[in-house]
C-alpha cells in the first residue's frame, strides 16, 4: 500500500519580514556549501599540478625515424619509448634491445 500522505512544508518567519519553506531553504544552503567545497578542491588540485611542473618529455622527430627505421618499430611505439627515457636516443635504443636476462653495457665505438 502506497502511503499518499503529504508531508506539511515547514514555514518560518524571519527578520525580514519573509517567509520560506524550510526544506528549500536548507537544501540551497548545502547545495551552496557543497558547490564552495568542490571550488577549493579544485583549486588545491591545481596548485598541486602547479607544483609539480609536469612537462612532456621533448622527443625529436630525427631520433624517431632512427629507431623506425634501424629497429623496424611502429612511429607510435618508437615516441612511446623516446619519452619512456625522457628523449634520451642511448638509453631508448637500450631498452628495446635489452635482452631479458642479460645485461649488455652500452660502449662508446
């Protein structure tokens, strides 16, 4: 059985001589409040993304089409790995090389 009973708004006089409904009053109240804390969350993520000066790593076009060619990689694959090592051609080419297991020490002919 559905209950079909209303439920009385509450009224309440103030000050200013205005009268409001006390639920409406109370949920734009929270409504507000809840608005002022999503605002400063906001903001304190920003800073912290400020902080921490988040950059994407510079990869050279030359370098990829190095290893595109040379290691007969994907253009997509190569960049990811580029920026894996911060744009560092040497230590790109070493990590995809690298033989599992064996450590292999890049020199300098």
């Amino acid at each position: 059985m559905v209950n079909d009973k209303k439920v009385p708004e509450v009224l309440l006089d103030f000050a200013d001589g205005g009268v409001y409904i006390k639920h409406k009053m109370e949920d734009a109240v929270v409504e507000l409040e809840r608005r002022r804390i999503t605002r400063d969350e906001a903001r304190k993520a920003a800073k912290a993304m400020d902080a921490l000066d988040v950059k994407k790593p510079v990869v050279n076009a030359e370098h990829v089409q190095l290893l595109v060619k040379e290691l007969g990689i994907e253009k997509d694959e190569a960049e990811k790995a580029l920026a894996a090592e911060q744009g560092d051609l040497v230590k790109t080419i070493s990590s995809i090389t690298e033989v599992e297991g064996v450590d292999v020490a890049v020199r300098g002919y």
